[in-house]
C-alpha cells in the first residue's frame, strides 16, 4: 500500500512537472493563481515556481515509494528514501527563496 501510494505521487509530480494534457496550466489557473483571503497569489502561481513544487510532490512520492520497497531491498528503499528527502530539502530552499522574492515584488 506505501509502495502504491508513493508511485502515486510520482505519477503525479510527473504529470505536473511535464505539464501533461495541460494538467499544469489547469491547476495553475484554477487553483495557484487564485488569492487566498488576503495573500495574493505566490510563487506557485508563476510557471518556474509551479515546477518546484511538483518537483516537491516528485521528491515525496519518490521518498515514500522507497519507504514501500524497503522491506523487499534495504538498499533500494533506503537509497530512493534519502534521494526523495533530499531533494525535497533543495526543493524547499529553492521554493522558499521564490516565495520570498514573490512576496516582496509584490510589496513594491
């Protein structure tokens, strides 16, 4: 089940990513570009911040799918585990400084 939901989130963050049938643009244009009370829209909204963050949803599945094969290749599991959490880990910094930038564009 771990093992199925990770390779979920791949599919997922894959299908994101490379925009696939235009699912990118459509959860851009439904979802992260609309204002959340009185924040703006961010970082997400614009197309290089939207491929960080399924980047981010990638790195979780890919982290969560090496959680499911851990019980049948220690190795592989725990090696997809740490790829998954690192790259979350850049993912977030990068994603954070976009945000940050975002925000104070908007403040000028």
């Amino acid at each position: 089940m771990v093992l199925a939901i990770g390779v979920l989130l791949c599919v997922a963050g894959i299908i994101l990513l490379f925009n696939v049938a235009g699912a990118g643009n459509a959860v851009i244009r439904s979802v992260t570009s609309r204002s959340l009370g009185d924040l703006a829209p961010g970082y997400a909204a614009s197309p290089g911040g939207f491929k960080v963050y399924a980047v981010l949803v990638l790195a979780i599945g890919v982290a969560v799918a090496g959680l499911g094969i851990a019980d049948r290749s220690a190795g592989l599991g725990v090696g997809l585990l740490l790829v998954g959490v690192a790259v979350f880990a850049a993912g977030s910094v990068i994603a954070i400084g976009g945000e940050v930038r975002t925000y104070r564009a908007l403040n000028r």
